[in-house]
C-alpha cells in the first residue's frame, strides 16, 4: 500500500517508515501538518498515518481538513495522547482506528492491513473474478470482458484498467498510478498515465452511455466512477 506518514520524532519516523517498507509498503514521511496537507492536494494514497504532535499543523486539524475535503482515504492515529477525550474527537471526527505510543511492529501493520482490507485497498486474488457494469475481470486469464466478449488489451493497458477497477470512486493520482502499475517509485514528468488512460477509455469503451466514465482531475490524476442515472 502507498501510505503517507506526519510524525515529527525523526527516530520514531526512521523506525515505522523501516517497518512499513519491510512489509512491503511504500511511505512517504513528512514532519510538518501544513506540507502534509500541501502533499495531500497533489498525490492520493491508500492510508494516512498521523502523529498529533506537529510543527504548525496538529494531526487532529489534518483530519478534519481532510475529512472537510471529502478525502476518505482511512486514517490511523499513532500519537502519545492516550486520553479518552482525545481518542473519541479523533475517531468522531472520521479517524478509522487509534494507537498509543510507543507501537509495537506486529500490531501497527496488523491493524493497517485491516484498514486496508476494510476499504478495499488490498489487491484483488491473481485467480479471482469481478464484475463492474458491463465489464468482468478475469484475473486468471488476464482477460477483461465487455458484455462477455474478450478485449485486446497490451499488458499495461490491463494492469492499469484493473486497477481502476478495483478502485471504482476513488481519486488516483499519476504518481500513484505510475507507482502501482509501472513501479516507478520517483515522480517523474511523463505523459505514460494520459496515453494509457486514453487507450483503455477507447478499447473498453468506459463511456457514460455504459453507466461509468474515467474523470480526469486537473493537475492531479484520473477516478473511474458511475454515472448517476
């Protein structure tokens, strides 16, 4: 999972950010609320992790900031408050889960995998079936299906459309999508996502005629998401 971490104890921050990437996850750390947020406005992620304690921004004003955006990405806190007046405002105001310092390695990525898997983040079986709309992914074919007839996709046309797929509604920006789909983990300058994009939009007919469309979002990415009837 791709997942942006707020802490501003730089050995506490050294230590989880090790954690998440021998689990396998990418992070991005920064220590200050406001570029946090800045972040946030450009590139999307799979979970947020916040610490309460920051420079100029508490993590409590990022949640509702991000919250207030309609940004739904699932939230942890891992902060030294361990008040119950703290945890209740932090999970009233739409954190999905609380943790206390100091956090112990097993729990911490226990409890993101969870959240992961709750919303929907964690990658669909390479034998599994889907079906969105008019459309079925057929993961051990490597096949997609349009009112069941096979489409001719290159193989990162494929990738790409289903990962969209399994992310209907939400907003995936082209690092993000550069990184998932291309394993390109430094953010580049590239037209690769446009092209692609376009391509699956034509060769799978996403179109809202079908009931969905691919928006694009200025300056920040692309969602697959239903058209409303």
């Amino acid at each position: 999972m791709r997942i942006a971490y707020l802490e501003d104890d730089h050995a506490q921050a050294e230590l989880v950010t090790h954690w998440l990437k021998e689990a396998g996850h990418t992070c991005t750390h920064l220590s200050s609320g406001r570029e946090f947020m800045s972040l946030l406005r450009r590139d999307t992620f799979d979970l947020l992790v916040l610490d309460w304690e920051v420079p100029d921004m508490s993590g409590y004003a990022v949640l509702e900031e991000v919250r207030a955006s309609g940004n739904k990405t699932p939230v942890l806190f891992a902060t030294q408050r361990d008040d119950e007046s703290s945890i209740v405002g932090a999970l009233s105001q739409g954190a999905d889960d609380y943790m206390v310092k100091p956090v112990k390695q097993a729990e911490l990525l226990a409890r993101l995998t969870a959240l992961g898997r709750r919303a929907g983040v964690a990658d669909m079986d390479d034998q599994g079936m889907m079906t969105v709309g008019p459309w079925t992914i057929d993961r051990g074919r490597r096949q997609i299906f349009l009112d069941e007839e096979p489409i001719k996709l290159t193989d990162k046309d494929y990738e790409l459309a289903c990962y969209l797929f399994q992310n209907v509604g939400k907003l995936m920006s082209r690092a993000h999508l550069l990184e998932k789909v291309w394993g390109i983990m430094t953010p580049i300058e590239s037209r690769t996502v446009d092209v692609h994009i376009s391509r699956i939009r034509r060769s799978l007919q996403i179109r809202p005629e079908r009931g969905y469309r691919i928006k694009t979002v200025y300056q920040h990415g692309y969602r697959l998401e239903p058209i409303d009837e």
